[in-house]
C-alpha cells in the first residue's frame, strides 16, 4: 500500500513537472535557510552551557553614576578579588584573572643563540590558583593546585604548548623557559586540554597573577587601587549553595567603604557600584565587555529566524497555492477513487505522501545549497559552523521535525480541499458547482498577498538600513578621514626603561616623499580604544563633575585631521600633561552657554589643576548611535604611541602602495621584531558600522530571495490560471478583444493583489523601522522615495512575471484554443 501511494506521487509530479519544481525551488531555499539559521542560533544559545554548576556562577562587574551619565564596566579594581575572597560570605571559590592580550612571547631552544619568537600573542591571562577550580580542564601534565600559586610559572593549553614546544611531550614542558616581552621569564608548570566547548573561556596561556604583584605590572594594574578600573581586571565567583545573588551584594558597600580612600573634594560619596552577572548573560550582555571576544546579538538572532520562517513561510504558500489551484485536474481522479471505494483517510494520507516525498527531494536539495548559503551568512556565522556542523544528533533531528512540520502545514489543507470533491458532480463535470472554488480563490488571494507583504517589508528594511548606515559613513563627522593613516609604535608596559625608538621613526617618516604630515599622538578621533577618567571644572557658580574622555595629541593632529579650534590656542609640546584642550559638548556641559569661556578656567583632573587652552569643535569619536560626549585633548610625547600620516593626493593606483612600502621599510628598520600593521582611517570608521552592514548584507540576500519565491509562485499561478482559461481567451479573441485587452485582463486580478499588499505593508513597514532608527542618536528620515521604489519596483516585477506568461496566451490562435478545447 505505501509503495502504491509513493508510485502516485512519482507519476503525478512526473505529470506536473513544472509546478513540482516551483514547489521544490520555493522550498528548498526556505529549507536551506532555516537550516543555516538553525545552526548559527544553536550555537549562540550554547554558550557556556557546559559548566558544572553554571547557573551559580557569577561575574562581578562595576557601573560608576555621573549627572549625565551611565558607565558599564565588566571588570573591577585589582584589590577587590583579595578582599571579597577573605572578608564576604555565601561564596564557594572567587578567581581573579587579568586579560593580557598582543604579547611578544620568546622561547629559547637549547642548542640556538637566538629563542623562537612569537609576536602578538593572543588569548594569554594572569590567572589565580582558583581559576581552574571554577573552570576546570583536564590536565595532561603539572598539578592543579600548586600551577599558579607563585610567580613566574605559566600553565598552557595542548595547542599552545605545541606551538611553542612542538616535539615535546606534555610532561617534557614541565619546567622548560618561556619570555614574555623579553623582561619576564616564567617556567611552564602546567599542561591542559584545550576546550572543544561553546565557550569565551578560549584562554591558551595563564600566567600566575602573583607575578604581576613581584614586577613593574603592578604599576600598571593598580594593584592597590581601589578606584582604578579596567575591563581587562575580572572577578568571577560561585555562590554557595542556598545563597542568592541579593545576599551577596548586600555585603560589598561595606567592603568598599572599609578600604577605599575617600576622593579630596569627595561630596557625593562612592559613585562605584557592583552588581553580579549570571554566566548565562555574558554571551548577549552589550553592556559589559566579554574578553575583547565578539558579543551576541539577540535582535540579530530573532531577525535570522523571522528570514527562516518568512522563507519557510512562502515556500509553503507557493505549494498550497498552486496545489489548491490544480484541484480541477485532479477532480476526476479523486472521484473514480472515492467511486472505487477509497476513503477519505486513504485520500489524505495519499496528498500528504506526495507533499512528504516533494519535501524529502527538497531537505536533500537544501543539505546541498548549505555550503553557498554558509557562504552568504558567513558575517553571521560564528567561527566552528561549517558543512561538517551538520553531521550531529539535534541537527538531524530538527531536519526531521522540519520535514514533518513542512508537510503537515503545506499538505493538509490542499489534501482536505481535494479529498472533498463529491464523485458524482465531479464525474458530471460539475466539480465546482457549489461556492467551494470562490474560497479557494480567495485563500489563494490572501496568501499571495501574505506573501507580496514579506517581501516587500523586507525591501523597504534594506532600503532603510542602507541608507542609515550610507548617512552615518559619509556624514560630515568634523574631521578629514581620506588618505590618513595610522600605525602603533610599541608601549611596553612590562619594563620600566623607556622606549624612545618612536621619535626616530618619526623623523624617518617625514622624510618620506609620499607623506604630506605626520603626527604623534594617541588614538585617531574616532577608535575604537578609550581612555577616560573622572574630572571635575568649576565655571564659577558651580562645579561638575563628569567623565571625560582623554586623547593625546601634537601640535601637528589638527591640521592633520583638519579639527578647527573655535577659541584659543593649539597645544604646545610637552612631556607630561599640562594644558587641555576641550570640545564644545564639554564646555556646554560645564555650564558655558559660550564655550570660549571656558578658556583660562582650570579642570581638576587627580587633584591636578590643568588650564584650558583652547576649545575645538564638536567631532564624533564614536558611530552615530551614540551622542558626543565631554572630551579633552593634552600634549604629552611620554604617552603618544601612534603615528598618524596624512598621504599625499595619489596620481596613479602604485602612489600609495610605494609609499607605504617605504614607510614599512623605514618601521622594520626601527622595529625589526615587530609586524607592520598600518590601518586606514575611513576603514576604521566604516567598522563602526559592521553590524548594519551585515544586516543590510542579510536584508538584500533575504527580499532577494523572498521576493525570488514569490514570483515562482506568482508565475505558477498564472501558468494555471491562464491554462485554466484558454477557452475564453479564444472566444474574446474570435468577438475582436485585443492583445493588450487580453493581457490587462488576465493581469489585473494580480496587480491588484500586490496593490493590497503594499498598503498593507506601508503602516507595517514605517513603525518598524522609525523604531529601529530610534536607535541612532543621528540619524536620516524615512523618505517617500522608499516606499514608492518599493511599491512601483514590486508591480513592475509583477507586469514581468505575467506579461511573459499572459502575453504568450494572448498570442495563440483562437482557432486551435477553441478546437483543443
């Protein structure tokens, strides 16, 4: 009997050729989609799903409160772990680590003058002796409780150890030297396996944090600080059984106010607050940093599986349409089934055969598309999806229930159509001589509207997106961004002797014909790094405090970048930090209604006051989703590390390549240990908006591919319809009707489904987008213009599809129409 119902289901669709494989086209994409979709949300959603006892992992973070603003900051002040671990209770292990990422690691070779060296070095930490007892590996060699007790010992991953010591077993590193930065030299106490885990603990190298106590880093990590912050200094705790995270936190304003030191000055008392995070939330939590790692994105997520479904969707109701729209070719073979005896159990379970096989050629067909389409979402895609991805339990089970779930959906409804015929009106010819076919008709209608709704939202999105994010890269941010470029020059923070080999690469610069100005500075006006700390201005009625963003500069950055000073004078050379200049947000926010005035007035900055020199324009540092904030800029060459160069105009495509070239030549000279890694400004400024370029990436592949199904399904259905009326056709014909009054006549039913559709589509599509710019604290308006491209490209696509189709019947002869009939 199954064998029998399969054998059906192979003639019909050998029968149906064309509308088989719109239906296989349409699904298949929508098949493929979710499929892809699947797995990038599945591994978002695993995240650090693996530990024991994670849901009573905690991390410490900090935000600090000013008038004006918020401040989220993941990590906490060094001395806090000490602190906590011996004077809180309720807490099971409390681990301390410290991020040290971009580290030049030297490993000496006996038998070689020279060691083997590594630059830029990544995923390394300073770790405590608790750490692996909160995450634990498995150890291949050294003990885990003593591996990071004292200083000067190093536990590494079995991938790291083997780059560094690659004919070595595991047990052979024990002991064995490794350099970090040439000034610290550390023994390797310890071996573990890598994690195979959905994890951001990706770690390679733990250096004991004690030895950041014994050396110069204890300078830098403020080690007895209690109001330094860095994201780089993380605290993580595992509550007691029993205890909640409330009870936790009630016990550290106490621990505070017992050793922090009161600022001078200090009135509104301790602006730091703490707050735990659950482990679960790292993942998605745009607040707080996670290890420099990339951070998920729930709304990107939801939009990847509104695409699935939305594909999914059409592909569906291509095959309920057009299945419904074949029921009169059909109609004999049901009656002669239901006069042979077949019930309408048999019938049903026969229509949802043919839909199951349809579906199973499709999930083969979309197992294939996969590697284009992971090629499509690679932005999306995190890193460890490939085609392999697909060879797992869940994967294999969610394409089962996919399966199961796309055949009852597509094929139940037109089964229940088509089992519903009556035998004898149908044997009469008479299939559809009650209003059964005028709901049909109407339910195709609404789902090809349906249908022209999807698509046609997802246009005006890509429009509106692209748009925001062509405003925001080629706005007018306040400075010059074309042919400049940036280089870091070493800052080694692991020794105390200065490294004062910059200055002579700068004049190496200079002398470079293809640069037209160099600088020293920091950062570029717009970075990605930021320095900030808490300053406070009296404006002689009253004093602010805020937090103030702090970037270094010569004399030569504002000509550079072209920054206009609108009061006082440029900064003059110095050592250290001895005059501000401020932006205007700034001085307005200080209380100046001018912000000249503020010029003269002293900012205390650490209980230093430093004098305002001068008052530069208003420029953004970051993407236009964030509104500018209090910045100053001071001249201090013991803190510039960047070299800036504007290029000169370039002739021809070469001009630029040889300068570089020059310039990279000029660095190895000075830094023969080091990588050249220059950067462009404007690139710098356009991965600001990586995301909404990805979404638009995503948006553009998505209508295109929507609106690809539903023009499969608007050209079946005209197929159909123009089949279905060809009898007619000829007769207007023979009665005189025209070409074109043929083709308005078979067109105009669709035209004005699309018509409805679009006016469905514009309230839909104009809320959800003006929320999605809402998002931009600078930002373009929905224009006319795009809702009308989007309107009048959809008809015009739609008078395509059918006038290919239309037209073609328009032409045929009435005679032979009128005598096939």
């Amino acid at each position: 009997m199954l064998a029998n119902y399969f054998r059906i289901a192979f003639r019909n669709f050998r029968n149906h050729k064309l509308f088989s494989l719109i239906n296989i086209g349409g699904l298949a994409i929508g098949i493929s989609a979710a499929l892809v979709i699947y797995l990038i949300v599945q591994h978002e959603l695993s995240y650090e799903k693996f530990h024991k006892d994670g849901e009573r992992i905690y991390r410490m973070t900090s935000q600090i409160d000013f008038p004006d603003m918020e401040i989220k900051n993941s990590g906490v002040p060094y001395p806090t772990a000490k602190a906590v671990r011996q004077e809180m209770t309720g807490l099971d292990v409390v681990s301390h680590f410290n991020r040290a990422d971009d580290m030049k690691v030297s490993v000496p070779i006996p038998g070689n003058q020279s060691p083997a060296a590594f630059l830029h070095q990544k995923d390394i930490v300073y770790a405590d002796e608790y750490f692996f007892q909160l995450f634990p590996r498995k150890w291949l060699a050294g003990s885990p409780v003593s591996s990071l007790k004292d200083p000067f010992q190093v536990v590494l991953s079995e991938s790291r150890a083997k780059t560094y010591f690659a004919s070595l077993e595991p047990k052979d590193i024990i002991g064995r030297q490794i350099y970090y930065s040439d000034t610290i030299k550390v023994l390797v106490s310890g071996i573990v396996e890598d994690l195979n885990e959905v994890t951001h603990f990706t770690f390679k190298e733990f250096i004991s944090i004690p030895t950041i106590e014994v050396t110069a880093l204890k300078n830098q990590w403020g080690v007895e600080e209690w109001s330094s912050i860095t994201s780089s200094s993380q605290l993580f705790v595992k509550l007691s059984k029993g205890t909640t995270p409330d009870q936790v936190l009630r016990q550290v304003p106490g621990l505070r106010s017992k050793y922090r030191k009161p600022e001078p000055g200090e009135k509104d008392g301790d602006q730091v607050k703490h707050a735990l995070q659950p482990l679960s939330d790292i993942h998605f939590n745009g607040d707080f940093d996670v290890f420099g790692q990339r951070i998920g994105h729930r709304p990107t997520l939801y939009g990847l599986l509104a695409v699935a479904a939305f594909l999914l969707l059409l592909g569906c109701i291509n095959f309920v349409n057009l299945t419904t729209a074949q029921s009169t070719q059909r109609a004999k073979e049901i009656g002669i089934r239901k006069t042979m005896g077949s019930r309408k159990k048999q019938l049903i379970f026969q229509f949802l055969t043919e839909t199951l096989l349809l579906t199973l050629v499709t999930t083969v067909l979309s197992v294939l598309l996969t590697p284009w389409l992971l090629n499509i979402f690679k932005d999306f895609i995190p890193e460890g999806i490939t085609f392999r991805s697909l060879n797992q339990p869940h994967v294999w089970l969610f394409l089962a229930s996919l399966i199961l779930a796309v055949t009852l959906f597509a094929g139940f409804y037109p089964a229940l159509v088509l089992t519903k015929f009556n035998p004898i009106l149908v044997l009469k010819n008479q299939a559809h001589s009650n209003s059964a076919q005028t709901r049909k008709a109407w339910l195709r209608k609404t789902l090809t509207v349906t249908q022209f709704v999807i698509a046609q939202f997802l246009v005006i999105a890509t429009l509106v997106v692209s748009k925001q994010v062509n405003y925001s890269i080629n706005k007018d941010l306040g400075y010059k961004r074309e042919a400049i470029v940036t280089m870091n020059t070493r800052w080694d923070f692991y020794s105390d002797k200065k490294d004062n080999r910059r200055f002579v690469l700068l004049e190496k610069v200079k002398a470079i014909p293809g640069i037209e100005s160099v600088s020293l500075g920091s950062s570029a006006p717009a970075s990605g790094s930021i320095n900030t700390n808490v300053m406070k201005l009296d404006n002689g009625k009253k004093i602010t405090e805020t937090m103030v963003e702090i970037k270094i500069a010569d004399t030569n950055y504002f000509g550079l970048y072209g920054l206009k000073l609108v009061a006082g004078r440029n900064l003059q050379v110095s050592d250290t930090i001895r005059e501000y200049i401020m932006n205007e947000t700034y001085a307005r926010f200080a209380g100046f209604e001018n912000p000249a005035d503020a010029v003269g007035k002293f900012i205390d900055n650490d209980n230093k006051k430093i004098p305002i020199v001068g008052i530069v324009r208003d420029f953004h540092t970051k993407s236009t989703h964030e509104t500018i904030k209090p910045l100053v800029y001071a001249a201090a060459t013991s803190r510039s590390y960047v070299i800036h160069m504007a290029l000169k105009p370039k002739t021809n495509v070469s001009d630029w390549k040889q300068t570089l070239a020059r310039v990279e030549k000029a660095y190895k000279e000075i830094y023969p240990e080091d990588e050249f890694n220059p950067v462009f400004f404007d690139e710098s400024i356009a991965a600001f908006y990586k995301t909404e370029q990805n979404v638009a990436r995503l948006l553009r592949w998505s209508s295109g591919l929507c609106i690809f199904i539903s023009c499969l399904g608007l050209l079946g259905l005209a197929i159909f319809i123009t089949n279905s009326r060809t009898k007619e056709i000829g007769v207007r014909k023979v009665l005189g009707a025209s070409v074109v009054q043929i083709v308005s006549l078979l067109s105009r039913d669709f035209i004005a489904l699309v018509l409805v559709a679009f006016m469905i589509t514009l309230p839909i599509a104009w809320w959800v987008m003006n929320n999605w710019l809402r998002d931009f604290a600078y930002r373009t308006g929905l224009s006319w213009w795009i809702f009308a491209i989007t309107g009048g490209g959809m008809i015009v696509v739609a008078m395509i599809i059918l006038g290919f189709r239309t037209l073609r019947s328009a032409l045929e002869n009435p005679v032979k129409s009128l005598r096939t009939e």
